[in-house]
C-alpha cells in the first residue's frame, strides 16, 4: 500500500487524495463477505469458554457468542457499508464502484487460494464441493439445478449479504462491486480452466442469482 505523505508545511489532508490511495488496500477490508462461517474464524468465536490456557491474554480467550446469521452477517458488514458511505460522497459512484471491484477480485482470489491450500486437487469436482457444504446454508438458500463433470449450475433464492446491502440501501451496482463481483474472479484463480458465468442477482433486483459454472478443459 502507498503511503499517504503530507510535508511540514500542508495543514490540511487532502482526504479525496488519502482515500483513493488507501482504499483498495484497507478501507472495506472487512469485506469477506462470501461465507458467513468465515467470522467465527476471523474473530475467534467459539461456543465455549471453558479450556482457557491460564497463560492465555483475556483478548484471545474464546468467549461463547450466541447470533443469528443476520445479526453476524450485519455485523461483519456495518463497518464496510460505512465506508462505501465516505466513498461515494467523496468520490462519487462511478470511483467507489471501480475501486469496490478491485477489491472484491481480490477476495475473491484470495478465497481460491484458501481452497486450493484446504484440497488435494485442483480438478472441477474439488472445487464445486464447497457449494455442497451445509454450511452455505446459514448464508445462502440454493438449488443446483445442474450437476456434471463440466457445468455446475446453481439457482440461489435467498442471499444473506444481499438482503443486509439492500437493508443499507446499497443493492444494485454498489452491492455487485463490493461482494458478487468476487465470484467471477475465484473459479480462475482456483484452476484458470475454470469460469462462471451469471447474467442475474439478488443483489441487482432480479428474483435469483443464476450461477453457472464451467470447466473449459
């Protein structure tokens, strides 16, 4: 990330400035919003206390933490929802949607690399088990409504992070770039073979998110 340098002599920072050198690194960066399980992961929560190492700081004991998927999903997403805030009365909504995008690809990156590091293999089966799990269902209701060794295809009727988005009053384009857009980037990312393809969202207005994905090999 560049950093944001101002001399002795300026008295003011030029916030435009500040925000469009920082953004892509760190200002959204609690945007994993992909999977709903990936919180308790990322703070720690477990579902008990007991079994604490004597030795062990108070901030890393784990604590019993009761929430319903919403109020979780809410939030890991509050933070970010105001930031996007900051951006498009800075920037605008043609910035903050380009800058949204980068950082999404990234995530969306960096999920294949946590498969990929997680699996064996890199074939089509290995990465389509993840849409398998049931623990896609505390985020996402889904059907799959094709199923072979070269087209994975899901219907998804409910979306967790699209319904917070548009609680916020951020559905449309502004909700595509922060979170769907990663899912175009992590089937390549996972075996560059692969691909997904998806004309329909939630998080756009339409009454599902067609996914199709394709091994190309």
């Amino acid at each position: 990330m560049e950093d944001f340098k101002c001399s002795g002599s300026c008295s003011t920072i030029d916030r435009r400035g500040l925000l469009t050198r920082t953004v892509p690194a760190c200002a959204v960066a609690c945007l994993g919003l992909g999977r709903v399980e990936e919180l308790a992961a990322s703070v720690g929560v477990v579902g008990s206390t007991q079994g604490q190492g004597q030795g062990q700081h108070k901030f890393d004991a784990p604590e019993e933490i009761s929430m319903t998927p919403r109020q979780r999903g809410q939030m890991i997403a509050n933070g970010s929802i105001e930031m996007i805030g900051i951006l498009r009365e800075e920037l605008g909504d043609a910035e903050t949607i380009r800058l949204l995008n980068l950082f999404s690809a990234q995530r969306g990156r960096q999920a294949a690399a946590r498969q990929a590091a997680s699996t064996p293999q890199n074939d089509f089966q290995s990465f389509v088990q993840i849409f398998r799990s049931p623990q896609m269902q505390s985020s996402l209701t889904l059907d799959i409504v094709e199923d072979t060794e070269k087209v994975f295809a899901l219907e998804v009727r409910e979306c967790l992070w699209a319904e917070v988005f548009k609680a916020a009053g951020l559905e449309g384009e502004i909700g595509h770039a922060a979170v769907c857009n990663m899912d175009y980037h992590w089937p390549p990312a996972f075996n560059p073979a692969f691909k997904m393809e998806r004309d329909k969202t939630l998080m756009q207005g339409h009454a599902i998110c067609n996914h199709r994905y394709i091994n190309t090999a």
